[in-house]
C-alpha cells in the first residue's frame, strides 16, 4: 500500500471520524471502504448506461449453455 494525502471538509472529516467510534474501525478503513463501495457502484453504473444504450454485447442463457458445451 501507499500513503495518500487529501485535502477534506471539516464535516466529512467528522462524519468519518463519527463512522470509524462506532464500526470500532480506523478512519483509514473506513475511506478505503467508501472507495472501494464508490468504485463498485460507478462500474455498475456504466454498465447499466451502456446496457441501456445497447452498447453492451448480451447473450440468453440457452446460448451461454451452448457455448460453453453444458
């Protein structure tokens, strides 16, 4: 791992501090937690964006069976 440093609001500070007393967690689990969920979700995301665009390849089910001889 490396050592990041960051620049935060006072409220967000607090919010992570307050997050990390009561998980019984340190505040650096708890960013690299909420880093972890935000990068989740924004992959998520793009995917139901390019889904919904139709820029995503899909197959049915029967096809995948068939492709992968099962």
């Amino acid at each position: 791992m490396k050592k990041m440093t960051i620049t935060l609001e006072e409220n967000l500070i607090n919010e992570i501090a307050t997050i990390a007393l009561e998980d019984g967690k340190k505040k650096t689990q708890i960013m690299r937690e909420a880093l972890y969920n935000y990068f989740d979700e924004r992959s998520i995301t793009k995917t139901v964006e390019l889904y919904k665009t139709d820029r995503l390849k899909t197959i049915s089910h029967n096809n995948l069976k068939e492709e992968l001889g099962v």
